[in-house]
C-alpha cells in the first residue's frame, strides 16, 4: 500500500523525541501564514506524523520522510485526492516543502480544513462499540461507492502482493487473480483512526488508489473484529462487495497477514483464532 515504505520507513516521532524541532514549526508557521496551537495537537506514531489546529480554524498537519527516500505517491496523496467528488473529507487548502540538511529529512506542512468531528478511536482497530447510528453507515456506504467510480492511476493495493502474502500461507494452488474491471479507487487505508464520527469524514488520504472491490470494507471489518456486532454490521452493511469472490480475497489476505503476524512475533495475536476460522470458510467458497 502506498503508506507502506518497508525498505525506508518514515521517521517517526520516537526518532525525533530527543530533536528540537522548534524551528521546524517556526518554518511551517511562516509558509503557510498560520499559528500554531498546541491545544487540541495530535501526534501518531504509526506513521510519523503531528497535526495542529491554526488560529484560522484550519488543520496543518507536519509530516517528514527521508531525503532520496519517499514514496512519492504517498508524500502527494491529500493534495492529489482534491480531484475526487462526492466523498466528505476535510478539503486541501495548501502545502509547502522544504528540506532540511541536517538532519536528512524533508519536510510538508499541509492545510486543509478541519474536521466536523473526531476521529472514531485514536488507533485504527476499535475495543468497544462506538455506538454510531445508522445514519453514519449508510454514509459511510454511499461514500466508498463514490470513491469506488472515481477513475485514478494510483495503486493502493498490487495484484502481486495480495497473491504473495495469500499464497505464502494458504498455498500457492490458490487462484488469487482478481481481473481488470474487479479493481475500484479505495481509500486504502480504512481504519477507526481515519473516520470521524459520529459525523461522518474520511481522514488521511496518503495511501487511496486502486485496489480489489471490497478492499475498504475488508478493512473495516477487520478492525472491528474484536467487537463482534460491529463486525457483524460492517459484513451486512457491505455484502454487496465482502460477499463477492474479490471482497473474500481482500478478507483472506488480512486473515493471511495475521497468521503471518503471529508467526513471525512467536505469539498467538488476540484475533489469531477467529482469523482461521475465517480464512477457513473462505477458503472454502473460493475452491
């Protein structure tokens, strides 16, 4: 996925935490003509970055990626989303990059405005339910529909990685091929920590592009699973593409990153087991 640089992440805040990086405020606030607040500041540690409001009633977000080493498409992605219609998302007002020799980054200062509402949980999987109401699924639906006919060229998901990482675990007599008219424009990285509610937006476009149908959703239900009747809402709310032959490899490829997951750190992950069950059943309506 376009967020992912795995051979050169970015920086994250841990790397910075013993960095002054005063002066970099001081320069972002001086490109884009804004103040700062530090009330209200948000920092991940996912991937690297922090968020302000502004005395404009704007949102800047700072974010920072090795020099010679980002993935451009990632790096572009907000202001590149401006072209798609009928998706409710915070809007990109302006941007500004600069380098920074000494320490060996580059960094991008972007305005956009600002949310109507929190995010839904500060990480991307939930532990209890949100309680949001009908109205805010129904939207949600109708907006990765729209997202779904937006025609792009980026990519949020390669056919080469999703047959990869299946075949890795489940066998490569899996036939993983998802054809042309299958792929749709995704968000790509559809996670708790990227939907405000209860009403409802779409944060943080970095990695959106074309990816199998059902990809979102899949997403989604996925970060619901330790919450049973959320994930029971999101498999009825989007059975029109978790139930199709691309929307269950999409599932099967999470279920597939879990076991990985789990093998790799010695340990059996909290979803570890109703993933198996899962990619059983799946792997069942795919032979």
């Amino acid at each position: 996925m376009l967020s992912q640089d795995t051979a050169h992440p970015p920086l994250t805040l841990d790397d910075l935490s013993a960095v002054d990086i005063s002066n970099v405020l001081a320069q972002a606030q001086k490109r884009l003509g804004r103040s700062f607040s530090r009330e209200g500041v948000r920092y991940s540690r996912v991937n690297g970055t922090a968020g302000f409001p502004t005395d404009a009633g704007t949102w800047v977000r700072l974010s920072w990626r090795r020099t010679g080493r980002m993935n451009t498409p990632s790096w572009t992605g907000t202001e590149a989303s401006v072209a798609i219609q009928g998706v409710p998302r915070p809007q990109w007002i302006a941007a500004s990059t600069w380098t920074d020799s000494e320490r060996g980054v580059a960094w991008k200062a972007e305005e956009t405005t600002l949310a109507p509402a929190p995010a839904v949980s500060t990480t991307a999987d939930i532990t209890a339910d949100p309680g949001l109401p009908d109205s805010w699924w129904n939207t949600m639906h109708t907006a990765l529909r729209s997202l779904a006919d937006h025609s792009t060229s980026r990519v949020a998901l390669e056919q080469a990685h999703l047959t990869r990482r299946i075949q890795e675990v489940y066998g490569t007599d899996i036939d993983t091929h998802i054809p042309e008219q299958d792929w749709a424009c995704a968000h790509g990285d559809l996670g708790y920590a990227n939907i405000t509610g209860p009403e409802f937006m779409l944060l943080d476009w970095e990695s959106w592009g074309l990816a199998p149908r059902g990809w979102d959703a899949a997403c989604l239900w996925s970060a619901s699973l330790r919450v049973p009747q959320v994930a029971e809402r999101v498999r009825v709310q989007f059975d029109d593409v978790l139930s199709t032959r691309p929307g269950r490899l999409c599932q099967l490829l999470l279920c597939a990153n879990v076991a990985r997951a789990s093998k790799r750190a010695g340990r059996t992950l909290p979803i570890r087991s109703l993933m198996g069950e899962t990619a059983d059943a799946l792997l069942a309506k795919l032979s």
